[in-house]
C-alpha cells in the first residue's frame, strides 16, 4: 500500500495544484443564478470566463464577471454587458442607449428601457455595466455608485454552455 501511496501521491498532488493555479489566474467555470442577461444567457448557464485581463482588451459589448460596488453584494459575482468604457459618456432616453451622443444598435435586447438614465461619464479605471434584461437587472443604471473599478474585475466570459444543453439524454 505504502509502494502505491508513494507513486500516487506526488502525482495528485500536482495535479491539484496545477488546477487551483488555473482556476484562480487563468479560467473558471461559473453558473448563472439570475435572469438578468436574458435572453443571452438563461437561469443556470454554466459560463467559461477568461481571467487573463491583463493580456486582453475589453470592448463595448464583451460581456464580464466582477465584484459589484453594492452595499452588500462585494463577495458576489455579477455578470453583466460592457457598455461605458473608461471617458465614454452613457445616457439612456426614450427606451434607448446613447454613448458619446451615438444612438448604440443592440440587437440582444428583447425590449426597449422603460426608463432613463444619465448622461454620466465613465471614470478613468472604471467601467459601465448593464444587464441584457435591461427593465429588470439590478445594474449600473440602479446603483449608488454605477462604476466598478478595474480591479473588481474577475474575467471576460468567452464560453457559454446553455443549461439545456448539460441535461440532454
């Protein structure tokens, strides 16, 4: 039994290691709770983010995991739609999302804002973000502080595994 553990162990060992150093750098599976990104993202999706920010860039658009500013919530994960990047200006009027003065096509929508909102301007190191089920995400838009800071970023998601789609038989 000793003669197995001794072959066994070392073997396990890194093989741990090596995969709580690529779940905390590199990638994480996550699952969503909230149907704040329907319809892009259903109630139980399982998402595959990206953790490496630093050798990525973020666009308007890219859809992000981070720690929001909410009284609260700041050990929880939020996963939201990048709209405001750091200096744009974000206004929402008329059921519709204006940057920098631009009407923004967003064909993920289901339905128009019923409300409005801004125009504020992104802080440098801070960005904007918005649920794709805009009348009922807990978001930016509802904040008291509607930034989140660089470093309360967690990843980019760059995989989505729809629910319906892990139960097949």
């Amino acid at each position: 039994m000793m003669k197995y553990a001794k072959q066994w162990v070392p073997t396990l060992v890194i093989a741990l290691v090596v995969s709580l150093f690529l779940r905390t750098y590199v990638a994480e599976a996550m699952k969503v709770p909230t149907g704040s990104m329907i319809p892009t993202i259903q109630i139980n999706d399982r998402l595959i983010v990206e953790k490496l920010l630093w050798m990525t860039s973020l666009e308007h658009g890219d859809i992000v995991v981070f720690y929001p500013p909410v009284p609260g919530d700041e050990g929880k994960r939020y996963v939201k739609r990048l709209i405001g990047l750091p200096g744009d200006t974000v206004e929402i009027k008329a059921g519709a999302l204006y940057r920098n003065g631009l009407k923004v096509d967003e064909p993920y929508l289901k339905e128009p804002m019923n409300y409005s909102f801004g125009p504020v301007t992104v802080p440098a190191d801070h960005y904007f973000f918005l649920g794709d089920n805009r009348n009922i995400s807990y978001d930016g838009h509802l904040w008291e502080k509607p930034f989140v800071a660089k470093d309360q970023l967690i990843g980019k998601v760059i995989a989505e595994i729809p629910t319906h789609l892990l139960f097949q038989r």
